[in-house]
C-alpha cells in the first residue's frame, strides 16, 4: 500500500515525528503526450486567450500520476514519509513529461516529554 498524502510534506521534517532512517531518493516520473483532439481544442481555446484548460487537464492527470508513483515507491522502499517534496514540469525530454523526486524517510512519534534531539 502507498504511503498515505498525509505524510509527504515540502518541509524537511514532521512537527512531533522524529525521522529515524532515510530510505534513499524515491520518485515518480510520468510522460503524457497529446492527441489530435486536444491539440485541436487547445488550438481554439489559444484564438480566445487565458487558460488552455485542456492543456491544464493534461498537465494535473500528469502531476497526479507521478505524484502517486512517488508514494509507492516510497512504500516499497519501506517508507512511510517522504520530506521535502516538489516537482519539476520540463520540456528538455517529452513535452509534458513530470518528475517527483525527494527523500523517503521513516518516521516515528515524538513520546510526550521525550525532548526532539
């Protein structure tokens, strides 16, 4: 199973857990293309202006794939977090290809009292 959204954060901690392994970099990379029908429809949208909504469809199914791809590799390197999260939209390789990469990590409360070291 994945590791739960909860538990990614771009902060390079949790509040009250203590991170008590890295378990390397985990990632989740997506390449999305296009097809004829919404290039057609991006290419109206582009005669009015503002948003390509389209294109922005395109682009959150992407993040969200590679986001999800992200959290089970971090479940089957025997993550249950994942710090200083982000993401990178590039054109330098597919267009509209997107990566998440950041460190897994294993963390655990924090027991009342017990100072965070």
């Amino acid at each position: 199973m994945p590791v739960h959204s909860q538990w990614v954060t771009t902060a390079f901690e949790f509040e009250g857990y203590r991170i008590v392994s890295y378990r390397g970099v985990v990632r989740g990379i997506t390449v999305r293309s296009r097809n004829l029908i919404v290039n057609l429809g991006a290419a109206i949208q582009t005669l009015f202006g503002g948003n390509i909504t389209l294109y922005t469809q395109l682009c959150e199914r992407a993040r969200q794939e590679a986001f999800d791809l992200m959290l089970e590799h971090a479940a089957r390197v025997g993550a249950n977090a994942v710090v200083a999260a982000g993401s990178l939209v590039t054109r330098d390789v597919a267009a509209y290809t997107v990566v998440a990469g950041r460190p897994a990590t294993l963390v655990r409360a924090i027991p009342h009292g017990e100072p965070d070291v």
